[in-house]
C-alpha cells in the first residue's frame, strides 16, 4: 500500500481512522492531555487494540492538514521546520508520548513551540527560521525567503549541481559489477553449528518473550508468565 516498513516487525500501520476523528471531532473531546491510556480501557484485546492503533506519529504533519482544511505544498515547509528544530535540538518540538497530546501541540502551536534557553544552544537566525517555518499557512515562508534568510548565509545554492564532478566517481566494468562491496563469504566454508537442546532450567529465563500474542495473550502477562514458568519448573522436577 506504499507504506515502507524497515525491520519493524509487521508494527508499522496506517491509521486513517484516527485522523479522520481528528479531522471530523471536537478538540476537547479527543483530546485528554496525556491520560493514562491503559487505565482507561482495562480489557486486554482493547488494550491491544489501542497498542496497534497509536503506532506511528503525526508530530511532522502541518496544523490544517490535521484539521483536515484545504492545504498546499506549504505543509511541507512546515516538516521541513520540524525536522530542522530536531536536527538543531536533538529532539522535536511538540513530542509527546501520547500522540493525542502531540496533535494537540501542534493545532496549538503558537502556545507551545518553545526553544532551548541554554547559552548558544540556538543561534537567532536559525530560531528566527524554525519560526517562519512552523507558522500559519499565510505567514510561513517558502523557498525563495528560505533561501535569503541569514541562517543560510555563506551557503551557495546551485541548479547546477547535477552538471559539477562529484566528489567520489563510481566506475563499473560491467552491470553486475561488486568491487566496491566486501566479498561475501563462501557458503561452503561455513560451518553449521550443532543443534543444542536447551534445558528447562534456561527455557524459564526467556518466558514471555514473544513476538507473538496468543488468543488469550498470555505470552504478555505476568500471569501467563509465571504460569509458564510453573510449568516448567514441574517438568524440572518431575526430572
């Protein structure tokens, strides 16, 4: 479906469910300033449910693409502002780890964008440009300001640098050409390791780590562990 996964399991999930209550409800009524999630829904598949549903996070989306109004390329000026302040700041500016919360800075940005107060953490121009890039879809800047402002001073921007030498030429003899990655291996000289029995005793130690959740989802719970560890600790004996 054109979402990119890497290496996350299967965990990465389109949530277009949630932005459409975001887009469609009353503010006051989805948000709830960081409430205990867990707390709020005790049965365990809800709990489930409610993991699988906030994977993913809208922290680089623009305000009136959450509002669901009408929208231009200009949001994207507005990512491009978060991911400055993050690649400045070590961290984005409305995190939270609640991804109501995090909405909920954003469409209140001008209430919650702050800046580090260390000496020298930011210089001015680069706060005065974070500024003009989270900022409301009329005041927020675009290429040609991007490109005049002070923070890029001293910075040559070029359309021609797809026509310039660039700094490390790759020179293939052919289309299926590996010189530049490290040989692989030979299979025949790998060993294969004898299979090792683990011992109960060993088992107990890993009880409830799964990346699987049963029907009952007893591999997550303490009481599903400790169950499984009985278990085991019977066998044990029983030896």
């Amino acid at each position: 479906d054109g979402h990119i996964k890497l290496a996350d399991f299967g965990l990465s999930k389109r949530d277009p469910e949630w932005l459409e209550t975001l887009c469609r409800s009353n503010l006051d009524e989805i948000f709830d300033d960081g409430a205990d999630t867990q707390s709020r829904f005790k049965d365990r598949k809800e709990r489930r449910a409610i993991f699988f549903s906030t994977v993913g996070s809208p922290a680089y989306i623009a305000p009136e693409v959450l509002l669901g109004r009408g929208y231009t390329y200009s949001c994207d000026w507005w990512s491009v502002g978060i991911i400055l302040y993050e690649m400045l700041c070590g961290y984005p500016p409305f995190f939270s780890d609640s991804k109501n919360v995090t909405a909920k800075k954003i469409v209140c940005f001008k209430e919650y964008l702050g800046f580090p107060q260390e000496p020298d953490a930011l210089s001015s121009e680069a706060v005065d440009l974070i500024s003009h890039l989270i900022a409301d879809p009329e005041e927020r800047y675009g290429f040609e300001e991007i490109l005049r402002h002070p923070f890029f001073n001293g910075v040559t921007v070029t359309d021609s640098i797809r026509h310039e030498t660039a700094p490390f030429y790759v020179e293939l003899s052919h289309a299926k050409d590996r010189q530049y990655f490290e040989p692989a291996p030979d299979n025949a000289a790998i060993q294969q390791q004898p299979l090792v029995t683990v011992s109960r005793e060993d088992q107990a130690v890993f009880v409830g780590f799964t990346s699987k959740l049963t029907d009952r989802g007893q591999s997550t719970t303490l009481s599903g562990a400790l169950g499984r560890f009985h278990e085991l600790q019977d066998f044990s004996d029983e030896d």
